[in-house]
C-alpha cells in the first residue's frame, strides 16, 4: 500500500494540521428576541436555553456575548396581538418599543453590527410576510411597506437590513429607498434561497407569528427545488445584495453549496429555530451528546461552503 490515509489522522498534532474546514466565533450571527418592557425573560418553551428578552436583560446579553467573541446580531421583536393590523403599521413606526430599544442597543455597543429583519409577520394580524388582500399576498403593495420598514430601522443606527419576507424585487426596492434617503452605507443580506420550511415552527411561537390562514407557498421556495436558488440569486446579486443567504441550513447544505461555487457574494446560511429544537430535545432524552452534534452540525454547514451562520448556538457553542 503506497497510499495509507491513517497516516495523516495517527495524532492530534498532525489532524489538526491537515483539517480543512474551521468554526470561529466571528463567523455567527446570534438571533435574539425582544420583549417589550425593561426586566422581563422568559424562555421559549420549544428553544431550550432561548429567552425573549426585555431590553436590560437583552443589553447585558449582548455584553456576555461580545467577551465571548461574537460581534454580530439579528434582532427580533415580539410584537403583542393589539399592535398587529393588516398593513403592519408597527413596522415601521420609530417611536414603537422595537425601534426605541435598537438606538438604545446602538448607543450602547456602537462597534456590534446589529440586523434586522424586513418582513410583515411579526406586526401582521395575518400573520404574513406581507399584505394580504382576499386570501392573496400583494406583492408590489408589500414593497412600500417594506421599504418604509428598512428605512425606519436604518434611521436606528442598523447596519446590515435581512430582506426575509421573498417578494419579488424587493431588494433592488429596499436598496433605492435607502440610497435615496442618505443610507447607502447600511448592508443587505437577502434572504435569497428562503424555502417553505416546516422547520421555522418554534420560531413562530417565540414571535407568536404563525399565519392565520393558509401558507407560504407562494413566496418561499418548494423545498424540492434548488436550480431556482440561482435564479433568485442572479436577482438579488443585480439588486445589490451584499450578503447571499439559504435558510434552513441543514436540510439545504447541496443549496448552500451551489451558491458558494457560483457567486463570489458572502454566504449565509440560517441554522434555524427547528434545527436547533431537534439537537435540543434529543439531548434532553440523553439520546444525543449536544456539545459534540451542536459542534458537528455547525461544521458541516461551514464546510458546505457558509461563510457565515446565523445560529441559535451561538453563545453555547462560543462557551466551550
Ligand atoms: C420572518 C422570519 C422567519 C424566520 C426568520 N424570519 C419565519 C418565517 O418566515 O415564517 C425563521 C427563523 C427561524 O426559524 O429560526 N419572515
């Protein structure tokens, strides 16, 4: 035998020596949750380990966090059901709790990148990406609020806008906005390949977001699907995307892949709230090691060609 693979994995000095792919602290982005009101934390019940967290508690989450090396967060509000109206009026009101406590965070920590997400659901009483209209989702209708939506977060001091919602156009939209009003310096990372996930469900009760009616079938992608990943990366690229995200990760490591080997964009992808309720729950039964999977499975999406992930692992796996 002339070639003997073993050799190169008979010691730790010479494996790590010869491993090709890295997980750093700097690569994730940590989603967060917010409350309304000052003190409050309270867990969700399908995240073990995840909190929504009112803005004291959320500030010094942030703290630990950067000690911890990670410098980057996409923060979600949780919007209660009297906010909520058909055109997601809160979404883009600055004085609302959510704008009023991401200055606040801005202030504080002025060198963390903080996202946000553009969307309607969190602040629709449909429960929508965006405006509904007898049972249909109005796509050029939902730019305008979109637009107004990115522009009300950037005038908070954001850095990087996360377009969520695939409504067509809606980033070359969402760039013009912000162009025209002086932001031409805030980041869009597009949700580009967003498939029709069954693996967003806890993610929805700890935003309480779930749509009243019907699906999303018609804005995210078939999860069957990945040639159509590039049609809507060629969109986004043209639009003026600075980042390229797939989501979910782990069910679409081949979708991640093939945006790596075609676009030479910054790839995301989002290890999302199911993936990380699946580890959680088979480490609660004792069935699973967490440590080793959560350290494995963030691997796999690195080596799958992600430059960067956002990941509710992100603390833990920063602590160990
Ligand atoms: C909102 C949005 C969703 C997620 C991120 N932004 C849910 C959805 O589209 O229904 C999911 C994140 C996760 O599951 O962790 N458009």
């Amino acid at each position: 035998m002339d070639i003997r693979p073993r050799r190169n994995r008979k010691s730790a000095a010479i494996r790590n020596m010869v491993e090709e792919t890295q997980v750093k602290t700097s690569d994730f982005i940590f989603p967060l949750f917010l409350l309304e009101g000052a003190g409050s934390k309270v867990e969700v019940d399908s995240m073990p380990g995840i909190f929504r967290l009112g803005l004291d508690p959320m500030l010094k989450e942030i703290e630990e966090c950067v000690k911890l090396g990670i410098h980057t967060f996409d923060i979600f509000p949780v919007v209660d059901e009297h906010y909520k109206d058909k055109l997601a009026t809160k979404s883009h009101d600055t004085s609302f709790f959510y704008h009023k406590a991401l200055k606040k965070i801005k202030q504080e920590f002025p060198e963390v990148a903080i996202m946000t997400d553009v969307a309607l659901d969190p602040y629709s009483s449909d429960g929508h990406d965006g405006i509904v209209e007898n049972g249909k989702i109005l796509n050029d209708e939902t730019l305008e609020v979109l637009g107004k939506q990115a522009l009300s977060q950037a005038a908070c001091g954001i850095d990087i806008i996360g377009p969520s919602d695939m409504m067509d156009g809606r980033v070359g939209y969402i760039r013009e906005v912000l162009d025209d009003a002086g932001f031409s310096e805030v980041s869009i990372m597009s949700y580009t390949a967003k498939y029709a996930s069954a693996f967003y469900g806890p993610f929805r009760d700890a935003l309480d977001s779930a749509p009243k009616s019907g699906d999303k079938k018609t804005y995210q992608m078939n999860p069957a699907n990945q040639r159509e990943a590039l049609i809507e990366a060629d969109l986004d690229v043209d639009e003026g995307a600075d980042f390229l995200m797939v989501k979910p990760a782990l069910a679409y490591l081949d979708v991640i892949k093939l945006l790596k080997d075609n676009y030479a964009q910054p790839i995301a992808a989002y290890n999302v709230s199911g993936e990380y309720a699946m580890l959680k729950a088979a480490a609660e039964k004792g069935w699973l090691d967490y440590d080793r999977v959560m350290a494995e499975t963030l691997l796999s999406i690195k080596r799958a060609g992600a430059d960067i992930i956002l990941t509710y692992h992100a603390k833990e796996f920063a602590q160990l």
